[in-house]
C-alpha cells in the first residue's frame, strides 16, 4: 500500500552544500519531524570523484524507472550537471543498494 511507498526530496543546508538526495516512508513523512535516508549525497560523489571545485555536480532532477505493472520501482535516473551548466548527465542508481549501475 501507499504506507509502504517511498516518498523522495533534495535538502541542501549548512552541512550539504551540494545536497542530498533523500527518501522516507508515508508514515515517517506524516510525523512532526520525519526519519529521512540518504540515497545520494553529492557533496561525498564530487569527493569520491576528485571533482575541481567549479566542476562539481549540481543537483537537476531524478526519474524513477517504471518497470510495469507489479515491478518493484528499484531504480531511477538521477540528472547531474557539471559545474552547474545548462549540460546535464543521467546515471542510474539502483535504489536498493544505493549505488550506480555500472
């Protein structure tokens, strides 16, 4: 049911700079002060990836990948655009493991 669907925003604060990218349940979400999971930080990718300051990913949307009817929706499209340019890059990111697919 709708209690067991994930529910996902981007939050940006003192401490995420970059953002991240995160996800809770219905019920959690309903609560005064919801338990959130990051799924992607993109402040811990543009160090993991050396990125030079001014090159680093900026934050430009996700899609959930639609697999049919009774699919599990394990994974998505994240958009990334470097340096903040109207270019931006898709990578898929299995939602399960919270990692990108090779």
């Amino acid at each position: 049911g709708d209690e067991d669907a994930c529910y996902y925003n981007f939050w940006q604060d003192a401490t995420h700079v970059r953002g991240v990218w995160r996800r809770t349940s219905l019920n959690s979400y309903k609560e005064a002060e919801p338990t959130w999971e990051t799924v992607l930080s993109l402040d811990e990718l543009n160090a993991a990836e050396e990125r030079a300051e001014g090159d680093t990913f900026v934050w430009h949307g996700y899609s959930l990948l639609d697999e049919g009817p009774c699919a599990t929706w394990d994974r998505a499209l994240v958009f990334l655009s470097p340096g903040g340019t109207d270019a931006q890059i898709a990578r898929e990111i299995d939602l399960t493991t919270k990692a990108f697919v090779p």
